[in-house]
C-alpha cells in the first residue's frame, strides 16, 4: 500500500500533467563548436546533441562567459579558497564581502549593503525580518513569488494595488497606515518598469519606506543606479544573477536597516556565507559593467531590431522596452506548442506558464542580450511569425480585427 505523501504526490503530479502545467528540468550542455568564442557570439547550448540560440537567459550584458570574469573567479578561488567556509557571524565574512558592498553603496548611494546567496533568499529574509504582525504593506499585484512568500511567513498585513497604478498604489496608501510600499523596477515577466519616482514622492507623503527588487533592472537600467537610487528608495535589492551574469544577492539600505538585519535575520546568521571567490567575482561584474556602457548600448540596439523585426511581421509583443519581451498567447498548452515548435528550429524561448503568471495569460518570455547576433535575432523573429501562424495564434492584425468587433 503506498503510504500518505507517496498518494498526494502521485495526484498532484497527476493533475498538473492533466493541466499542462507539470515541470520538468532538461540537462543542457555547453556548445563547445561555438563557445570557443563565446563572449563575441549568440548564447548557444547543446541540448539531446542538437545546438540552440539561447532567448531564454538573463545574462543580459553577456558577462558569464567574458574571460576577464572568469578570470577574477579563478583569481577568487586562489586567494580565498572555493567556499566561504562559515555564515557570516561566524568566519564567513572577508575583506572580499566588504569590497563588494562598498562598491554596491558607491553606485547605488545607499549607506550599507548585505549580501545573500541568491535573490530569493535576499528578499525572502528582508520581508520576513523587516516586518511583522503590526505592520501593513502595500504591494503591486505582480511582486515577485519570494516577496510574497516572505510577506505570507512575516505575518504583516498584504495590500495589492493593480499593477503599475498610481492611482491604487495611492488609495491604499490613503486607506491604511503602512509601513512600506514595494515593487520590481523591471517586472520579471512582463518586463516593463514601475513609476519609480511617482512612488517615491507617494512613499514620502505617506510616510511608508519604498522597496525596490531591482533584480532585472540593476546594471542595465540607468536610472536607479550612479547613487541616485538611495535618494528615491529606502531598500532596494539588486542580484548578481541576472545581468551581472554571476550569482548571489544584496539588500540596500540604511545602516540601521543592514545592522539590525545582521541581529536578526535568520537566513543571514544561520546559512554560509555567499563564497568570497563569487563575492570577488560579482565585484569585478560590477566594475566590469560600468567600465563597458558599450554592452548596455548593444543591448538597447538588440532590443531595437527585435521589436522592429516583430513589428514588421505583425508579432504581437506585450509593448515592453526592456531586454524581457513577453508575447501572451494565453493557453498553457498552446504555449508549449509554440515553444516546442520553435525548438524545432533551434530557437530556444521560455513558455511561462500559471503559476508563475496568472492563469489565461500563459506566454514566451523572450530576452535579449547584448551577445546575441543580429541574423540569430532576425531568424529568432522569422521563425516566430510562422510558427504562431501554424499554431493559429493570431497575430497583431487579426488581433485588432478581433478586438474592434468584440
Ligand atoms: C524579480 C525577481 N526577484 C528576485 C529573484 C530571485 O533572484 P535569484 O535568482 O538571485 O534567486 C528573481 C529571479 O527569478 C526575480 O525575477
């Protein structure tokens, strides 16, 4: 007889296999025909002996394969060892960690920096520690899932204004005495980005702290960084995995923020120290970033010609400016079809499905990256407008036809 768990697993699996919505991870390889020049060209894998162009990472300047980088992780490595040994408090704190959150306050403005192991973890901590019970936070609808879970297991009350309003965010603010106001600076899976400013003079009226999870937008948008963003946000959290191409995470702030984080965030004091080679590395990311504006540039041009590309063959995009390029296509499966299809021709593209986005709005997650090849791009883009006509997705102008007759 199979004991409890082993019969709830079977039926949730079950029904999300019935739902479409079952996920299953694929053991990609490194295309070593191609990636022996790999910080000049289009992002490739290898994946079941087939190579694919990657429009699915968040490496958005392309830095995890330039070897400068490489470089400053064997030269973390050497220095300090491969791991940091210990959580913070207790030896897994070094001069490498110390480098890094300086340059993260030179660039950001903000007094104090702390770092984490991932982004998640990052966000899960500040929600969980900052507030509690007593506390009413405001937040947009499409926050990301590690601020919400934080937010569930902090016990503060949750507010939802709609996304991107200012007119919500306001009448919340207006209705409750909050404690904070949070948002992304470029939302994960929509890729537009939150009227910072707006909010912040909203903050300020209100007299709530405005958070940031700048995790698309750190390195790549210009506007929160060049210490200007500690003047519009009270806590802002960057990660060092997307953009910068490497791994870990930072929460800015106040050194009262940062000191009584340190006492008390468990995930901080009970969980080993971000590794002072990776530390290292995201500090050389960091540099490297600012001293080559000509990736962000690239990357601007790359967003450029695939917008124009799709315009040209009616491909609808959700209208964002940013390196992530939504196209909703609404069904769960059909939007696996579609992906599968454009695997078919060596394109490899996320399908995002519910719960990571509400349910009807299943979509691929396009992004660009300053490495990726204009003809990659305009193949990308040719191979979509045929395989959304073969699946039957209507395209823009079949789109608006439908939307004037409804
Ligand atoms: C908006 C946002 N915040 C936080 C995270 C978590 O960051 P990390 O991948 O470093 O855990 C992600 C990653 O998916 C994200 O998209």
């Amino acid at each position: 007889m199979s004991s409890l768990l082993e019969t709830k697993i079977a039926a949730r699996q079950h029904a999300l296999r019935e739902q479409g919505l079952l996920r299953q991870r694929k053991v990609l390889g490194v295309d070593h025909a191609i990636n022996t020049n790999a910080s000049t060209s289009s992002p490739r894998f290898v994946f079941e002996g087939r190579a694919y162009v990657n429009f699915s990472s968040n490496d958005y300047l392309g830095l995890s394969r330039v070897p400068e980088l490489v470089e400053a992780l064997h030269l973390g490595a050497q220095t300090y060892g491969v791991g940091s040994g210990a959580s913070p408090l207790v030896t897994g704190y070094s001069d490498a960690h110390l480098a890094l959150e300086r340059e993260l306050c030179a660039l950001t403005g903000h007094e104090a920096a702390l770092l984490f192991c991932s982004g998640f973890s990052a966000n899960t901590a500040l929600m969980k520690t900052l507030f509690d019970q007593h506390d009413i936070v405001v937040a947009d609808k499409l926050v990301h899932a590690s601020i919400i879970y934080g937010l569930q297991d902090s016990g503060a009350q949750l507010k939802r204004f709609l996304h991107n309003s200012l007119e919500s965010a306001e009448r919340l603010l207006a209705r409750h005495h909050s404690s904070a106001l949070i948002t992304e600076s470029v939302f994960s899976m929509d890729g537009d980005c939150a009227p910072i400013s707006e909010l912040s003079a909203l903050c300020r009226q209100h007299h709530a702290w405005l958070v940031v999870d700048d995790a698309h937008g750190f390195a790549v948008l210009d506007g929160y960084k060049k210490a200007e963003a500690a003047k519009l946000i009270d806590v802002q959290v960057v990660t060092f995995g997307k953009a910068l191409g490497c791994q870990g995470a930072a929460v800015l702030g106040s050194q009262a923020l940062i000191d009584f984080l340190v006492s008390n965030a468990r995930e901080y004091i009970y969980s080993t120290a971000l590794s002072p080679a990776n530390a290292a590395l995201a500090l050389a990311a960091t540099q490297y970033s600012t001293a080559h504006p000509e990736l962000q540039q690239k990357l601007l041009e790359n967003i450029a010609l695939f917008k124009q590309l799709c315009r040209e063959a009616n491909v609808p995009l959700l209208g964002s400016d940013t390196a992530i390029q939504p196209l909703i296509i609404g069904d769960a499966r059909q939007t696996l079809q579609v992906a599968e299809e454009l695997r078919a021709a060596g394109i490899w593209v996320g399908a995002i499905r519910p719960p990571t986005v509400p349910v009807g709005s299943a979509r691929l997650r396009i992004t660009l990256t300053a490495a990726h090849a204009a003809e990659d791009i305009a193949t990308c883009v040719a191979q979509l407008a045929q395989v959304l006509s073969r699946v039957g997705v209507p395209l823009v102008t079949e789109r608006q036809a439908a939307d004037e007759h409804r």
